[in-house]
C-alpha cells in the first residue's frame, strides 16, 4: 500500500470511528459519505456564489458550444419558442441600470423569457451545469458552463463579444442581471403560518357576486373550442349519475400508448422533439429519410448506428445527440417505422 | 336563474320524477313498433317470449315475462366459467373503465418529457388517488432506478455528510400517513378566461394517497444536523434534471417524509421510485422525485424551479419568490364540466376540498352561481393537508344552474372568488390559483365550465 493510500485509509476509518461513536439510535443504518463522493454530488451553486467551482469561460467559447448543443431546442438567438420558452428578448439597457425588467409591466401580452425573469446568475449557471444539453444533462465541462453563460447575457446585449466569464468576475457581472431587483418575499405563502392576501367571508344568502351584484356568466368555452381537448365522452365513466358530453367524432385526446408502438416509442425516446413526420423540424422530416433511402438495404444498419451513436452532416450542420440509452430493438424497430412511411398509431 | 332548484334535506327526499325507462333492448324494429301502434295487442308479449327463448337458449316460459332483459335474460357472464386466480398477475381496472385515464392538454406544452398529464378527478370516488392515475409532472422525463443502485446523501451544515441505501433507509422507523399533492400551476391556465373544459385539466394536477416513509427529521438528527445555523434545507433529484428546491427547516422538521411507499405499494416510477421526498401542505414540485440528496444550509439556494418558474408575476411587475404553501380550495367533481346529467331527478353532488394549511371546516354549496349557499356535509376521514370529499343531495328539474363549492379551512380562511384574487394578483401569476370553481347547468343536462363575475 502507497503512503497516500495508508494516509487516505486512516481518514477513512477516523471519520468511520466519529461517525459510529456521533450515532447512537440507529446502529448499523447508513455511513459517513467520503469527500470524492460529497463533492461528486454536491454540485449546487447559490446566489453568494457558494459551491461555484473555480474556471472561466468566454463568449466565443461559449457560441461554439451553443451552436453544438444548445441552437437546435433554443434557437440560434435563444429566442425560439418551438420546444422551451424562450431564453433571450424583453430586456433593455435601461433594465440593466435600473436592475428591474419594464416589460413586465408595459408589455404584459409579451412571452417572458428567461433574462426577463431570472434575478441571479447563479440560478442560470447551476441549472445549465445540472441539467442541459436536454439529451445529455452534466455532460459540459466547467469551462463550457462559464462559456454559455456567458454567451446568453451576450445575446442579451448585457456582455460585450471579448468577454470572459470567471469565477472572479461574476460578482460584478451579478450586478448587471436585468431582473435582479424583481422579486419579492413579501408574501404569506412561504410560511404555514403566513397571513393570506386575499379574503373572502361565509356569506350564504343574497352575497354579492359580480360587479353590479347580479350573476353573470362572463367567461366559457366558445363553441369552436368544444372538441380542443378531444371527445369528452371517451373521458369519463359509461355508468353513473353522469356521462361525458360527445364533442368530437375522431380527434381524441388519447391516453398514452403502450410505447411498444413506433410511434408512442418515437415520442417516448424525444424523437419528435427535432422530427416530424411530413415537415422539417430541427432535424429532417421522416418523409425526406425515407424518401432519400428507398431501396437502400444497408441503410436500415447504417441509420440504426447513426441513432444510437450520433451524426452529422448528412442533412446540414446540426448534428444529432448519440442515444446510447435506446435498446438495439428499439431502435430497429424505429428504423423499419420511419423506411416505411412513419404512418401514426 | 329559475328559483325553483332546490337542495334536499335528508328529511325531505321529495318525489323523485319518473325515469323514463327504455324498452327491453331493442326487441322491436321500426316495422314492429308501426304493428304495435296498429292495435296489434298482442305483438309485444310474442316477441318479448321469441327473444327471452332466443338468449336463454332454453324451453319459452310458460307465460310472458314482464321486465328488463338483464334480469328476465340469463347472461353470459352468470352461465359460463369466469377467469382463475392470478389471470393478471397484477390487478387492472375493468375495460369497461378504460376513459378514466391520465391525460396531456393539448397544446399546453411542446415536449412531452418537460410535460403533465392529468388526473381524471371526474371519475374519482373518495379521497385516495390509484397509483396509476395520479397526476404526472416531470421536468427532464421520468426514470425507473434499480433500488439497489440509489443512494441517499446527507450532507452541507452536519457533523458528518452521510449516505444510505434503500435497505438502510426501510429499516428506520416508518410511518404512514394520506396528503394531497397540488402542483402550484393547478388551475393556472384559468387566471384570465375558461381555457379548458372539464375538471380533469381545470383541477387534475392534484392527487392524494397515502405515503410511507421516515420523518426527514430522523435522518436530519442521525447527521446530527446544526441546529444554529441551519436554516434551510436543500432536496435534490437523481434524475437527468437534478431538480433541487429549497424548504425552510421549521418544515423540514414538521411533517417531512421521506417516502419510499405510496398506496401500500412502492413508489411508481413515474412518482419517486424508490424514493422522494413528501412536504404536506406545499406545492407538488418541493416533494422532489428520485431523491438522492438533502442538504442544510444557512440561506435559500435559488435553484431554477423557485426563481426563474414557480414565481409568480405580481401586478406591480414584482414577480413572488418561495410562494410554497397551497391554499385552502374546492371543487365540484360530480357533475363537472363536459358531463352530462343522465335525467332529471336526484343526485349528490360531491366534490374535494383541501388546504396546504391544515384541516378542512366545512364546505358549502352553491347553485345560482354564489348568491345563496347550503351547508355540504363533509365525509370522513378529515385529515391535515388532506384531500376532503364533500356531498349534498340536490333534486334537479330541469331548469339551468350554475354550481359552486366553496371550502373554508381550520385557520378560518375561506376559499376566495375569482375576482378577489385577481383583484390583488392580477391574472398573470400562473401560479396558486385557488379561486372558487363554477360549472354552468344547461336545461339540456350539459354542464360547461363557466365564470361568473
């Protein structure tokens, strides 16, 4: 055994002995974590900037990266809508001064976005370190997190092109964050406690109801809308006091398929969150594979390892995500599916 | 509004207008019912005998039987062999309940993995949600993890950062007890206008069962967590979102559990499994799914779901961080929006009522759209930050309504109309909606959801 090994295992068995003698109602149950394992897992960041690793990222790095792996959900502006609500729009350089966003207010039809709302910096450095690529969360080095934060305040107009994201440096940058000021918690709903804001009484006779006392309907379904939400008929019990209203002949809003189906399993693995059947969407419309493949036998094997491993080229720039996690079957049966039309369940 | 509907007294039960019955099924084609109306006498009797004969497949009766089909016909399933034991290794529902099911919006959200499917409240008896109905939310898709794989770390302001296994954490001490779980966005899309049709989509992302679990305040002390300084405590999720919140210790110590166990069973994956964490009383999105992390801090986190969503717009353009608690709420379930009344005569209406602060009071009902409102009776068992059902017996004529529950909790707050909440939140707060529900009667039976103001 190497010195750092004898060294390594006698913290290990100190911190086993203090954890034994600390426990005392529960022998046997659970054990002390090792550091690797807390700082494996203890990857939170807060608004003081606590549990921020050291690194850098720059603005170029970080369009580089938003181009690989982040354009073809959020947009190549990080203004698309088409799958996520939209990261950039809606702030100004005055928001930046005043640390409130004006929208909010003046603009209220406006889709809010993520520079809109987002108070700390932190919270949007956290969360793209935790949980994106949507594909393939914890998968950016620091570096790259430094970087794509950046880029998006770039594309807000809040970071000049030449800038470099640190740990050093994004105290100050903290003061830029266009909604910083814009949230309260001055409420009643944290605490169990907490003191309601609104009020109502147990009236129970002649209560005022509307605005002249009288009851008025003033919103419903307007009658185009009937069948939005499919056949209410096939939405509620054939027995009992009640049946569902027929709304719709065909269009039904269907409880999920067995994904054993091509087209539930299509759903099931995000295909469809870049394809369509007949249409362009990030990536080619099943239609367009079929169509360039036809009569192609080895293209079944070729597309199937173009599945589970990735690719890009073959149709533009915007590669595909490798989806190691699909069964081989699974994937097949998907390539059979699309050569054949993509027909729907 | 026509004055004459009335609540029933269960001293009052009225006469109960006559259903019109329909005919054995359909014995008669239009040729015969021309004959009958023709003075053919006897017609009926006749062919009432050739059809009993023709489905018992035994001797005619001696004489004309005079009753519906279902019971003067030997059925199938009374004259043959049923299914033996353990046919479904595990229990399904009947076929016959197959459109209660969980269901998407349409159009609510684009990506089915960062999506919700709703509880089909309409069909629900009671207070308990089945395991494979209860409402769906996940923010990066939904795993199933091998328990023997999961893991448990405790770690942040502790004597000492501590793991567990599924086998360490089952072994602690458990209890089990039945909360009802709101997300904060339930009824959100109605804010400003009816947007959806029936209480599935106004009200299903809400579902109650019964947990099982070890009081997070157990384990907290086995860290032997500070008592001082720790102030917070952070949960964080194993799945590909790491979905983490923040919770306040004063909860965390109340009536936080850690639950493995739902309904009796496990978790379903869909819901934690094998582990999540259970906050009585605040919104769905706290009681963090494939729980793999607690940890105690000093101050409050700002992790993505409690300050970029989960916040709520204001009118003043402030938008409201850590607004946890669900308030005290109630809605009708039966009859509800896209039903329809099968005929005139009596029913119960009935309802759920919750509240994120505590018990439920009472609850009254209303049927001319909040001017006058009865007392409901409240079914048992009334339980803390649990799902309460709700009755009252009501004998429809016919004539249009516009029904109404409205819940009052044991701190005495009472469920608030739409137009006082929004006279304080405006309409953009998406967020905790708990404004009083209406379902508009029309003299066809039809009900719809409606907003009175």
């Amino acid at each position: 055994m190497s010195r750092s090994a004898k060294a390594l295992l006698a913290v290990v068995l100190a911190l086993s002995a203090s954890a034994a003698m600390a426990q005392g109602k529960y022998p046997g149950i659970g054990r002390v974590a090792t550091p690797d394992e807390v700082r494996a897992w203890d990857i939170d960041v807060r608004p003081d900037f606590k549990g921020l690793p050291a690194g850098s990222g720059s603005v170029a790095k970080g369009q580089q990266v938003w181009e690989g792996k982040c354009a073809s959900c959020h947009g190549v502006f990080g203004e698309s809508n088409e799958f996520f609500t939209p990261i950039v729009g809606g702030v100004t350089p005055e928001d930046v001064k005043r640390g409130r966003v004006a929208a909010l207010i003046s603009k209220p039809e406006l889709q809010r976005t993520t520079l809109m709302k987002m108070s700390s910096i932190a919270t949007l450095w956290d969360y793209i370190n935790r949980a994106m690529p949507w594909n393939a969360p914890k998968s950016l080095s620091v570096e790259e997190v430094y970087a794509v934060t950046a880029f998006i305040l770039n594309l807000g107009e809040i970071l000049p092109d030449s800038f470099v994201l640190s740990d050093k440096n994004i105290g100050e940058v903290q003061k830029l964050v266009p909604n910083r000021n814009g949230m309260t918690r001055k409420h009643g709903l944290w605490d169990v406690k907490g003191l309601p804001d609104v009020k109502n009484t147990l009236c129970m006779k002649d209560c005022p109801v509307g605005a002249g006392g009288k009851v008025q309907i003033v919103s419903s379904i307007p009658d185009y809308a009937r069948d939005a939400h499919g056949n209410l008929a096939e939405q509620n019990r054939v027995v009992g006091p009640v049946r569902g209203v027929v709304t719709a002949k065909g269009a039904v809003a269907q409880a999920a398929p067995a994904p054993s189906e091509p087209g539930a399993l299509a759903n099931a693995s995000n295909c469809l969150a870049c394809h369509a059947t007949d249409r362009k969407v990030v990536g080619p419309s099943f239609n367009e594979i079929a169509g360039r493949y036809k009569g192609d036998n080895a293209a079944p094997s070729r597309l199937a390892a173009k599945i589970k491993d990735g690719g890009a080229g073959a149709w533009g720039n915007v590669p595909m995500p490798p989806h190691a996690g699909m069964k081989t079957e699974e994937i097949q049966l998907l390539v059979r599916w699309i050569l054949n039309g993509a027909v729907p369940n | 509004m026509r004055p004459c509907l009335l609540f029933m007294s269960a001293d009052q039960t009225g006469r109960r207008p006559g259903r019109v019955m329909r005919a054995p099924e359909n014995f008669l084609g239009p040729a015969d019912i021309a004959a009958v109306k023709a003075g053919r006498r006897d017609f009926l009797r006749n062919s009432l005998l050739a059809a009993s004969a023709a489905l018992a497949g035994a001797a005619a009766p001696l004489r004309a039987a005079d009753g519906e089909a279902a019971i003067l016909n030997p059925s199938a399933f009374s004259t043959s062999l049923g299914q033996p034991v353990a046919a479904r290794a595990y229990g399904l529902p009947s076929k016959y309940e197959q459109n209660l099911a969980r269901r998407e919006s349409p159009g609510l959200t684009r990506v089915s993995a960062a999506s919700v499917s709703f509880a089909p409240l309409q069909g629900f008896f009671g207070i308990i949600t089945p395991s494979g109905l209860h409402f769906e939310r996940h923010h990066q898709g939904w795993q199933d993890i091998d328990p023997a794989q999961h893991r448990l770390m405790v770690n942040g302001l502790v004597k000492s950062a501590r793991v567990y296994t599924m086998d360490d954490l089952m072994r602690l001490p458990s209890v089990s007890r039945m909360h009802f779980i709101e997300c904060g966005a339930n009824s959100g899309m109605e804010w400003g206008n009816v947007a959806v049709p029936t209480v599935q989509y106004t009200h299903g992302m809400l579902s109650c069962c019964e947990f099982t679990g070890v009081p997070l305040s157990v384990l907290l002390d086995d860290c032997g967590f500070d008592r001082k300084n720790g102030k917070y405590v952070l949960a964080e999720g194993g799945d590909g979102a790491g979905l983490t919140r923040t919770i306040a210790m004063d909860r965390a110590l109340d009536d936080v559990l850690v639950a493995w166990a739902m309904n009796g069973e496990m978790l379903r994956p869909e819901n934690g499994y094998p582990l999540r964490l259970v906050v009585p009383g605040v919104q769905g999105v706290s009681w963090v799914k494939w729980l793999r992390r607690l940890e105690v801090g000093d101050q409050p986190w700002f992790a993505r779901e409690e300050a970029m969503h989960y916040i709520d717009l204001m009118p003043d353009g402030l938008h409201r961080q850590f607004t946890s608690i669900q308030e005290c709420k109630s809605v009708i379930t039966s009859p509800s929006g896209g039903q329809k009344l099968i005929d005139k005569g009596y029913y119960s209406i009935t309802g759920l009522a919750w509240s994120g602060r505590g018990k439920i009071r009472r609850v009254d009902v209303s049927l001319d759209g909040g001017r006058n409102w009865k007392q409901a009776r409240l079914e048992t068992p009334v339980l803390e930050k649990c799902l309460t059902r709700f009755n009252i017996p009501w004998v429809w004529d016919g004539g249009p309504a516009i029904l109404q529950s409205r819940a009052q909790d044991s701190t005495g707050y009472v469920q608030p109309q739409s137009r006082q909440l929004r006279a304080v939140r405006g309409t953009r707060s998406i967020y905790h909606n708990n404004a009083i529900q209406s379902w508009g009667l029309a003299d066809t039976g039809e009900v719809s959801n409606v907003q009175v103001g």
